[in-house]
C-alpha cells in the first residue's frame, strides 16, 4: 500500500509545479524567448511542443493499459 502522505505530497508537487509553468507561460512576453537546456539554448515554444509530445506518449501509454484491463480497444 503506498503511503497516503507520501501520495498527497506528491499531488501537491506536482500541483505547483503545474501552477508555476502555467504563470510562467502567462506572463512571458511571447513563447520566441529563449533559454538553456544542457548549456544549448531553447525557445518556450519547444518546450511547450515537447510537453505535449510527452503528454501523448504517456496518455497512449495508459490506454494501452486501460485496454488491458477492460479489454475495449478503439474507444
């Protein structure tokens, strides 16, 4: 059984990262400004295309499991 506080904090971790990046692409003068990632320079704009990409994956990856589990496929 995982740890309930263990969980909550995680949600809580995670609810303020969120809340950051959503602050943090609202208040950026346009998603062209760049910073670094690895010491190699990156725009905001493929950040956000990179989140999305990986938000896909890992959505097809749960539904990969879901069918798993209840056996529909396609819906």
């Amino acid at each position: 059984m995982p740890d309930p506080e263990v969980v909550a904090d995680a949600w809580d971790t995670w609810r303020s990262e969120v809340a950051f990046a959503e602050r943090f692409v609202d208040e950026a003068r346009d998603l062209d400004i760049t910073g670094t990632h690895d010491d190699e320079p990156i725009a905001l704009r493929e950040v956000l295309v990179h989140l999305i990409e990986e938000y896909a994956r890992h959505n097809g990856h749960a539904d990969f499991l879901r069918e798993r589990i209840d056996g529909r496929v396609g819906q």
